[in-house]
DNA sequence: GTCGGCGAAATTGTATACAATGATCCACAC
DNA sequence: GTGTGGATCATTGTATACAATTTCGCCGAC
C-alpha cells in the first residue's frame, strides 16, 4: 500500500515522496548525504528531477540545503525542535476541536484502521512504519477539520518531528502513543470538541516530554560537521 | 532599499524573490501566466534557474504550477481566503503575546521605522509598497517573538493574504491599519503580552471583515480559466 | 612529524538540446 | 455556417554538457 506522499504527479514527485518515506520511517538518518547523481541513479531519473525533489524536500525542512554543497537529511537542532512543537501547540489543539465537531463515520473507520495499523506494525518490529502511521494519524485529524492549508503546516511539522524523534528519543516510555490516540479517536467519535482539544494538547506535551531535549547536541553525522564547516 | 524577501544566496533565490516581491506589491496581479523563457529573459537567466524559483513560489502558495501547463500568479478561492485568515488567527495572536515579553528597544525602532515607511509609501501614491511593508510588520512580530518555524509559517501567510487582498479587497474603510498597528507597536514597547494578543486578534478580524468574502468567484483571469480547464 | 599548498577528482550550478505534451489555426466536409 | 481533423507552433518536461566550486590526497618545506 503506497501512502499520502504519493498520489502527487509529476517524477520528481515521486522522488520527494520515496525519500520523505524513507526519512519519515528512518531508514535515512539525519546527516545523511544526498548525493544527485546518486539518488538519480537509485530511481532511475536525472540530476535534473532529482535537483526539484531535493529543493521541495528542503522547503520542508527534511533536507538542508547548502550552496555548493549540496544536500543532506536534516538535524533540527533542539532549538527547532522546541519550535517545532510550540508551533504544533498552537496549531493542533484548536484543529482537532473543529475536527471533532464535524467528524463523520466513514472518518472515524478510516482513523481506526490507521491505529489499528499502527498496532500492527509496531508488533511486526517495524518501528519506522509505526511511527510515519502515528504521523498520518495527526495528519488526517487536520484534514478531517476540513483545513488544507493547516492541514500542510501539520504535515510538515510532523514530517519535521520524525526526525526529532530520530535525534532526541530516549527509550523509555515507549508505548504512550496508542493510548492517547485512542482517547482522541473516541473523542471524535463523539463530537466532542472540546475534549479533543484538551486531549491532543496533552498529548502534545507527552511527546516532548518524551524527547530529550537537554543542551547535548543531537549525534554529529560526520567529524566534519562537529568541528564545524 | 532592498528587501528583506533577498539576502539569500543563489540565483534562483535571487528570481523568486524579486517575483515575490512583483506580487507583494501587486505589480503581477493574480491569474498572469509566467512563461518560463519570458522569465528567464527578463532576468537573463536560463529556464533552469526560473525553474528553480517557480517550483519555490509554488511551495509557498504565491504561483499555481500545473503539470504541462506552467505557472500563473495563484488566484486563492474565497475558501483559501478564509482558510488563511484562520490560520492567521491560530498562529499571529498567541506569537504577539510572546513577541511582547521579549521586545528590546531595538525592536521597538524598528517596528517604528517600518511604520512611517508605510505612511510614506501611502501617501507616496504607492499602495503596493505600503500593503507590502503593513506585511513586513507582522512578520516582524513573529521574529521578535524568536520563533523561526512559525516566522516561516506567518510569512507565508501573510504573502497569500496580499494575494487575497488583491481580489476580495473592498474599497470602503481605507486606512483600518494604522491605527492598529500603532496599537501593537505600544503593547510591544509596554511588554504588555496580554494587550498584544487581544489587539492582534482583533486587528486580523478586521482584517478579514474588510474583505468581500462571499460567494461570488474572484474574477477569472481567461475565458478559458472561466470555461473550465 | 606537521603544516601549507598544489592538483586531481568529485560534486554542484547553469545553460542548452531534445522530447513530449498541449494549444492554435486553417482546411475541408457536411 | 458549423463542426471536425490534422498540421504547426508554443510551452513545458527531462536529459546531458560544460563551467565553477569544493574536497581530498599528495608532496615538499620547515
């Protein structure tokens, strides 16, 4: 099953969208090294088409993009990363409230059968998957507020947050995400406004709260890099 | 003087900008097609470079790109319209208060200056400035506030509502913003966060109820725009 | 042994060439 | 006169070629 970052035409669409798959599900780490020719190589296209996919990926923050030097997977510091979800504080809270009070049946199913994935991939060892699933979950709330263009803020803060994830997790407390999209689900179900919104904006925190986001600088990628450019 | 839409590096950084800016002060009016070759002569560069800043503007919502079709100066729809304005609301309000707990002197100044220059501008004769710098105000604000993420968020709001300006302005009530940005500039300069997020919110209601938002479609640019594509 | 610089290799920036797609216009049949 | 078909043109999509820049290894001087 291809996801939502498909579905978009054009090739190097389809480049953007196998390479944010791929960082979403952290098979591409952060500092990762983007090289055109290589990635054109890879999907069988030219440094041309592969030159829009990496630009529409640094417009999404996922990659950074630096003259002359190319591209990389993106390392938000700790600084973006507390932007990242103080923006998604202030977006995601309201945009599930007027998500709950127009919430239909085929939206709740459709929600349910993201968790329930979720549910599976986590069991089958696949965390990658589990956690682009948990991001489409939030995704899929803003749509259902029926607001595209916070619905494209969200999906790029999520994008952005997956790779904090990947930087800043620490183990323990592993398993709070299905619990709190769960209540969310049944909030919603109910057009239950305001819960919704009180619940997300406290699931909001325990994902920071989770992360570790004291002065330790995220793993430099390569020497170079920690020594400074 | 050269705006703040510039001092990025590259040359496609270097096009987009200056046709941002084209848009901001309503030079190119929503609808105008922007062929690629006329572009790139213009600012004798080649289509790869146009390209480059096209695919750009199109990320923030300025040009519509359609496959095999090319870029126009977007047209938002009146929901895009609204849709922008609520973002504005969710974002722009709870920033100004942060903003004001943190303004310097220094920041104060330049609130000030950008200000007058708009007074300037408006009774210059030059609209198109004025509305531009009465954007570069908010977007101030959510720099103050030392928030990159949702600064990159607001200026692309605030780019699309000079779009929206240009179609659904109406006429009646002219000079509203003054007076409102006046307001905040004193709530900053008092660190009085709660002052500046009321007036922020009230001043993006205005806002919005200057604009002509019902359901007549915002005149199409081309019969054939008009006739379906 | 270490530092500095020179040169080759790798990589990106830009332009151009060619292919593919869509628009336009004119001829021709009805 | 109207509508349809096809050739031509304009424009975009993609690949490739070349220039500019950076990186890296090697060599020599101190």
């Amino acid at each position: 099953m291809e996801d939502a970052v498909q579905a978009l035409e054009g090739s190097s669409m389809t480049v953007a969208g196998r390479l944010a798959l791929a960082i979403h599900e952290h098979r591409l780490a952060p500092g990762t090294k983007l090289v055109e020719d290589e990635v054109g190589e890879i999907f069988g296209v030219s440094r041309t088409v592969v030159r829009a996919a990496l630009q529409q990926l640094a417009h999404d923050r996922l990659v950074t993009l630096k003259r002359n030097h190319g591209a990389t997977v993106a390392q938000p510091t700790i600084r973006e990363a507390r932007e990242v979800f103080e923006a998604r504080a202030l977006l995601e809270p309201r945009t599930a409230r007027s998500a709950a009070e127009r919430t239909k049946p085929d939206d709740i199913v459709r929600l349910q059968r993201h968790i329930d994935e979720e549910h599976d991939a986590l069991h089958a060892g696949d965390a990658g998957r589990a956690l682009r699933l948990s991001g489409l979950f939030h995704i899929e709330i803003a749509r259902i507020a029926d607001q595209d263009t916070i619905c494209a803020f969200v999906s790029q803060l999520v994008a952005r947050s997956s790779l904090i994830i990947a930087l800043y997790w620490q183990r323990r407390n592993a398993l709070c995400e299905s619990h709190a999209h769960h209540a969310l689900l049944r909030a919603l179900a109910e057009n239950d406004g305001a819960s919704a919104e009180e619940l997300m904006k406290g699931h909001l925190l325990d994902l920071v709260s989770s992360l570790d986001l004291r002065n330790l600088p995220g793993p430099p990628r390569t020497l170079a890099e920690a020594l400074g450019r």
